[in-house]
C-alpha cells in the first residue's frame, strides 16, 4: 500500500465517524473541504486499496468503509 495522504485520511476518518451517513463524491466534498473531482479521485484511489467500497444507488455512487478489510 502506497502512503496515505492528509486529504486522504480526512476523508477516510469522515467516513468512519458516520457510518449510517450516505456519502457520494459531491456530498463528501462539501464536508471535507475540497473539490469534489477530488474527492472522486481519493474514493477510487482508496476503492482500488481496498479501503472503501461503492454501491451505486440510481445514478449516484455512494461509499462506506470496507469493513472486512483488516488495514481499514
């Protein structure tokens, strides 16, 4: 696994502190305080380690925390 970044964690921390909060690219942007094509490039990065999963939900694509994931 490569280095986490500071956006990267803040990212991952927000998602831990809220579980039954759903979070796509654009709603997570707003919370953490960045772009949300940023955003969307930390969740695939963070997807491909797998540190987060997606479900898509109509159009939207939503994360949670990867649970079964022992590094998570």
């Amino acid at each position: 696994m490569k280095e986490i970044t500071r956006a990267e964690m803040h990212v991952t921390i927000t998602l831990v502190k809220s579980p039954e909060a759903i979070y796509n690219a654009n709603s997570l942007s707003k919370v953490v305080g960045i772009t949300p094509m940023g955003a969307l490039k930390i969740l695939k990065r963070l997807e491909q380690e797998s540190i987060v999963k997606s479900r898509k939900i109509g159009k939207a694509t939503t994360y949670k925390v990867n649970v079964e994931n022992p590094y998570a």
